[in-house]
C-alpha cells in the first residue's frame, strides 16, 4: 500500500512567504481591453491607422465628413485628433467599437469624457451607448462648446447589460467640433479609482494571496526591435501624456489573428507597484538589458551605450524606494503615493540568452549592487529549461554570483509529472531560482489547441510539490501567461480567462490559489513508498508556523482512487480540513458557459492518531491541514 511518512518531528527548510506569485503580460487583451479599464479603443485617434476602432456614422440624409488631423492639437505627445463636420441635415458623426464591443452592465454608471472644441457653427453632441444588436441603451446631450479645448464630461446609465455595445458621437446642428480622447470607463472600477482597473480582474489576482507581481512581462520587455522595447519612464504621468506603443503581438504570432493590440498605456509602472501593493504583492519589475527579442530582431546595444539602460534601472529603484526628496522619489510622490514602494527585486532581461546577454548583464549587476547591495538581481536563463543555452547561462550566472536565476517551461504534462524531482539535486550554495514563467501545454507550446485542463493542473501541481519541497533553493515561481480575452487571444493556455462582462477561472488558477493559500513557513520532510508500478502520487509536506499546523499536498493524477496510509510523527488532533480539487476526467475545464465546473471543496474530516488511512479521489489533488494536538 501507499504510505506517505509526514516527518513533522524532523527539521526542514525555510519557505519564502512571496514564494507563488504571478506573472502579468500585456498578451491575449491582458492590459487594453482587459485589465485596463477603458471601454474606447484607440481614444486618442493614435494608432498607426488613426481611425481602427471607429467608423462613420452617417444615416441616409446626412451629410459631412470626418478627418484626422494634428496641427493646434490638445497633447502634443498624442498630436492626432478627429475633426467631425456636418451640413446639419441629420445627426452625424462616429461610433467606436471597443475591445472586441464594449460590455456595460444595467444599474451600473459610466462615465464619458472628451476632449473638444468648436470649429464653427453651434452644433450640439449627442453621447449615445447603442447594444450590440442596435437598440439604443443611453443618450446624453452636451452643447455649447467653446473654441479652446475642454474637457468635457457625462455619465451613463445603459438601460441594458450587453457585452458588445458601442459608444456613439453624433453632432446635432450644423457646424464642426475637433474631439480628442475620448474615454469610456465603468465607475466600478477596482477600489473605485476614476481611469481604474477592471474590478473583477483584480479580485481574482487579489483572491489569488500572490506573493509577488512580475511585471510588465514577457517579450514585452524585450520589443522587436531596440526602440519598441518597454521604456517605464514613458508610461507614467497623466495618461493623455502617454505615447503609444505597437504591441509586438500584432506580428510575433502568425498564427492567431492579431487583436488588433497596441498598448496606450493606462497601466504604466506606477500603476503597477499600486496594483502590486493593492493586493499584498511584492513588485517584481522586469527591465531591458540592452537586446531586443531574439525571438525577432535580437538587435543589441552596443556595450559603450548601455549607460541609458543602466540608468533607467537605478532610476527606476529610487523611484520605487527612494525619499520624496530624491528626483524619482518626488515624481512618485507627485503621483499620490510619498510613501516608498518597498521594491527587493529587479529582473535584468527576459529570456535572453547567448554572450552578449553576460556582457550586457555584467555592468548592470555591477552598477546596481554599488548603488543598492540590498536589491535582489534576477537574470533570465532563455526559453527552455534544459537546452544548451541554458546549459551555458548557469555557470555564468554562478561567477557572476546572480542573485536569482529566471527559467522558463512551457511543456506537456508529461514533463511536469516527470521532473517534480528537477531540483533535489540543485546546488544548495549557488544562485537561487525563479521559475518565472511555466504552464504544462495540453498539446504543445504555441499550439491554438493547448486547453486549461485538469490534466495540465495537476501535473503543474506534483511539480509545485517539488518545488515546495526544494524551497531553500526554489524562492519564486509563477504561471504564465495570466489573463487572456475569449474574442482576442493569441497565446493558451493562460491562468484567467476574460470576455467583456464574465471571468472564468480554470483548474490551474485554483492549483496556484491552493498553493498560494496553504503556503507553509517551512517544509517538512515527507517520504512515498509502497507506490505501485502503474501509479504515480506526488506528495509533500510544510509547517504553518502561525497555527502550527501541518500541512499535507497529495496529488493523485489516475484515473482510479488512491488508498494511502498516512504515518504523521508526532501528537495531532482527530479534527482536519480537506480541501479537494478533482474532477471526472483529464480533459475537463471551466468555460464561460460552467466557469465553476472544477473547483475546489472544503470539508472538515476527522483522523485518529498519527497513522490512518486515506482515501485520495482520482485525479486530485488533495490538500490536508492537521492540527496538532
Ligand atoms: O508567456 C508568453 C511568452 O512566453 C512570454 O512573453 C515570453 O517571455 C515567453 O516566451
């Protein structure tokens, strides 16, 4: 039989409390028309086709025109804006799409905001929110504009919930308004900020306990080319300053269509670090090295103009630590937070790999710890977790003494089930690990038929055991991708899944909650024997230190149930909690139409003594919190 031996009487190995955290990438929809809350697309008319999102609206009697323009703009930052002329012979003007539709909910407030000025004549704006099928939900009026810009606003009340509504300008009266970012946002935002983060999105990650934030990537880092790398400098301020930048994942996936994606830049770092301490998350920032993704251009930096690169990167700590007395200090307090951000870790590169990674690293590492010894540096050991290019990162990474080395693991769940035991053998003295980004693929990497399914849940389960049970060398790990949009994803799996109203979270989100929920302070040493050929069981234990509980993981990934007997040293109560995620077969996942088909239950059970038996359901995984006595 079975026996899982919990030797709670033998020492362990401390578990970092920011050890599950998450990874957030502007990928699938994850920041415009996600997490980002904004209802227009393309707001400033700034895209490289200035009018994607918008079309004319002009019934059979009007008569007008609408042009792009950009001289006397509103921002000179964002220089485009829209003119709309009528004759007045009808209501005319322009409807804006959203993200995919716009989802609006009945009972809830929206509000509108334009930037405009009157050009000639006197005409009057119609705000209107039409359903996806054509039945107007919301009209309001504004009028008398003035000929400077103004920012003028309203609040909508849709009359209906749709999931695909449209946002309508329709000037009444003849004459010509110029209007500029126009913004749509729900007033139910995350903590109700005005220009906020979507609610229920930030619910789940806060639902989640993360341990830490990655951000803002992924290739998004990297850019394809040098200048379409991530620049956080730019992103921050007022968001009518922010230039635009093309998202690469118009043209890194040939094959999913491109949604359309460019990164207005809502979310900036310090919205970032807010969200990071909104939800008990230690920020994590990623920044560029000096190398473009060498998936692409692989464009480099020559070694003597990497200055900048090193800068942005020390301006970026005293941003987030630094006293509002210092230059980035004060410009975070100026954003409302004087208070530090507390920041311990930065990344260096995402996925990169090859010399001229080390060559560029080094000065960073060197100038970083000169400055902060206290800040954790984290390097990124490339794509795979086992190739030569990672063969060949790690004893750098060892000279040059890193902090924390970021490996990444998109493969079956056969690898994962296979490699729980990747890191007992991991040198305990050198640089520890982040497993930064990792999802067991249903079929293979970047295939559009990977699902979140149970199967892929539970092998990244037995293989968190492992990595629970390696804690002293394992400090960090995260899933990868987070979130992605039904009607716009170009990368799956991925954690959280979206459309314009509902949120379904799959079978890997509640492994990662689960593990985030029953962390642990330390591990407790746990020994399987008795395992039949034809089963596999994954089981490790850890030690609350607050309640003194111990806590015990079991995966049973077969299609039968697993009889195990359990041997826990020491005195512990007959009183227990099981929380049980199962489902009844491999291939089951949550969707949109059961979003809650697997989760996890909670029941009290009662043991009796340190050795009884256990029944574990098949494909499970099983978590036991034992008191002790
Ligand atoms: O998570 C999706 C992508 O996978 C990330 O952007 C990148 O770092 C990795 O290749």
């Amino acid at each position: 039989m079975t026996t899982i031996k919990v030797q709670a009487d033998r020492p362990g190995v401390k578990i970092n409390p920011a050890m599950w955290g998450i990874f957030f990438e502007d990928i699938n929809f994850g920041a415009d028309g996600g997490l980002y809350a904004e209802l227009v697309k393309n707001r400033g008319f700034e895209f490289p086709d200035p009018l994607m999102g918008w079309h004319k609206l002009s019934p059979s009697k009007a008569r007008g025109q609408i042009v792009v323009r950009d001289d006397d703009p509103f921002n000179a930052a964002n220089p485009r804006y829209l003119r709309i002329e009528s004759q007045g012979t009808d209501v005319f003007g322009v409807a804006n799409e959203g993200f995919r539709g716009m989802g609006v909910r009945r009972g809830e407030a929206y509000h509108f905001s334009v930037r405009v000025r009157n050009v000639s004549g006197a005409p009057a704006m119609r705000v209107c929110l039409y359903s996806g099928d054509g039945a107007l939900l919301e009209t309001v009026q504004l009028d008398t504009f003035s000929a400077g810009w103004e920012k003028r606003t309203a609040v909508l009340h849709p009359s209906a919930t749709d999931a695909k509504a449209k946002l309508c300008l329709l000037l009444d009266g003849p004459g010509a308004v110029d209007i500029d970012f126009v913004s749509l946002f729900p007033e139910n935002t995350w903590k109700k900020r005005p220009g906020g983060l979507r609610a229920d999105m930030v619910q789940a990650l806060a639902d989640l306990r993360p341990g830490f934030l990655r951000f803002p990537g992924g290739c998004i880092v990297e850019g394809s080319e040098l200048d379409k790398r991530y620049q956080w400098k730019k992103p921050i301020g007022p968001v009518e300053g922010r230039p635009l930048r093309i998202n690469r994942r118009i043209y890194a996936f040939v094959h999913r269509p491109p949604p359309a994606d460019f990164q207005t830049f809502g979310l900036g770092f310090f919205e970032y670090f807010q969200l990071s301490e909104d939800i008990g998350a230690e920020p994590l920032p990623i920044l560029n090295c000096g190398m473009a993704c060498q998936f692409n251009s692989g464009e480099l930096v020559p070694l003597a103009e990497l200055e900048p690169y090193i800068q942005d990167a020390l301006d970026l700590i005293e941003f987030a630590n630094g006293p509002a007395t210092t230059e980035w200090g004060a410009r975070r307090a100026a954003l409302g937070h004087p208070e530090p951000f507390n920041m311990k870790m930065l990344g260096i590169g995402n996925e990169q790999w090859g010399p001229q990674y080390i060559e560029r690293l080094a000065p960073f590492l060197q100038a970083i710890r000169a400055r902060y010894p206290q800040i954790q540096l984290i390097a990124s050991c490339g794509p795979l977790p086992d190739d030569e290019r990672f063969e060949y990162l790690w004893p750098k990474f060892r000279e040059l003494k890193v902090d924390i080395v970021d490996e990444h693991c998109y493969a079956r769940p056969s690898w994962f089930f296979e490699n729980t035991h990747r890191y007992d053998s991991y040198d305990r003295n050198g640089p520890k690990v982040f497993f930064g980004e990792y999802a067991a693929q249903s079929d293979k990497m970047v295939s559009v038929e990977n699902r979140n399914n149970l199967e892929c849940a539970l092998s990244e389960a037995a293989f968190m055991i492992g990595m629970e049970r390696n804690a002293d060398v394992v400090r960090m790990a995260s899933y990868a991708p987070l979130f992605s949009h039904a009607d716009a994803w170009q990368w799956t799996p991925d954690l959280i899944w979206v459309d314009n109203l509902n949120l379904v979270p799959t079978a890997n989100y509640y492994v990662q909650q689960l593990f985030c929920l029953h962390r642990g302070d330390e591990t407790v040493p746990t020994e399987l024997s008795g395992v039949e050929q034809s089963q596999a069981v994954f089981a490790g234990a850890v030690r609350d230190n607050k309640t003194g509980e111990i806590i015990l993981k079991v995966v049973n990934p077969g299609d039968g149930p697993l009889d195990a007997q359990i041997l826990l040293a020491g005195e512990i109560q007959p009183e227990a909690t099981e929380i049980v995620l199962a489902g009844s077969s491999p291939t089951e996942r949550n969707s949109f139409s059961r979003p809650n088909q697997i989760h996890p239950v909670e029941a009290a059970v009662t043991v009796s003594g340190g050795a009884f038996t256990r029944r574990f359901q098949p494909r499970s995984l099983t978590i036991l919190r034992f008191k002790g006595s």
